[in-house]
C-alpha cells in the first residue's frame, strides 16, 4: 500500500511517494497555487490520491523549535482535516529542519541554486515520508 508525504506551504505543497512495500520514498512534484488558496492544493493532491489509491498520507507538521505550533502549523491541521473530509487518514509529521535537511542532501549531490529552487519542496517532502516509513 503506497503512502502519500506532503510538505505544505502557502505557495507550493511538496509531494512524495513510497513504494508498493512502504520501505521508500521519492519525489513526484511541487503543485504550484495561488497564495492560500489550499482548495487548489487539494484538488492537485487529489488527483495523485486516486492515480495511485492511496489511503494514507503524511502531512508535515511545522513546529517552533520549542515545539509550538504556529501559524503554519495551524494551516497545516486545517489541510489535514481537508484531507479527512476526502476520506484519507492523515499523519501529521514533525518537519522541523527537514527543508534543511533536504538542503544538505541536494547541496552535497551538487545540485545547483536554481535546481534546488525547483525541487527543495519535493526532497522536505521525501524526508517527512522517508522518516515516517522508518518509524515504522
């Protein structure tokens, strides 16, 4: 059974898959909406949803350092309950320092400013799912 891994932002929204297996994840696009307009956002992970049958997805969840939820993080429990409507089961996922992460990871493949521009989103996405397949 794949699993679906977003990295929501307010512009862009990050998506991952895994495997039939659950034992890998790897990047499928960055959707691209209006600011805010996560009905758009929705209606663009919906169609990943049923091109693949998924049933589960993990939603990052950003966090202060101190661990509060934000603002962010409040959209982001707002998309989840979007998600819930369509039927989905929905994790919410710790980011915190996965954008980093996926950084260092895309710096260290030499990858250059403009690509990683592009894709950043997609690879924060592969680390929530990637960490949520093996806490599993």
């Amino acid at each position: 059974m794949r699993v679906l891994g977003l990295d929501l932002g307010s512009k862009t929204c990050g998506v991952a898959i895994s495997d039939v297996m659950g034992l890998i994840a790897r990047a499928v696009e960055t959707i691209r909406f209006e600011e805010d307009d996560y009905e758009a956002a929705l209606a663009s992970v919906m169609k990943h949803v049923k091109e693949n049958q998924i049933h589960t997805v993990v939603l990052g969840l950003p966090r202060h350092m101190n661990g509060d939820v934000g603002i962010r993080g409040e959209i982001s429990i707002a998309f989840k309950e979007m998600l819930e409507k369509e039927g989905l089961q929905v994790v919410l996922w710790d980011e915190r320092l996965t954008t980093a992460a996926a950084q260092r990871i895309l710096i260290a493949a030499d990858v250059s400013r403009k690509k990683r521009k592009q894709v950043i989103d997609q690879m924060a996405a592969v680390q929530i799912l990637q960490s949520y397949l093996d806490s599993k």
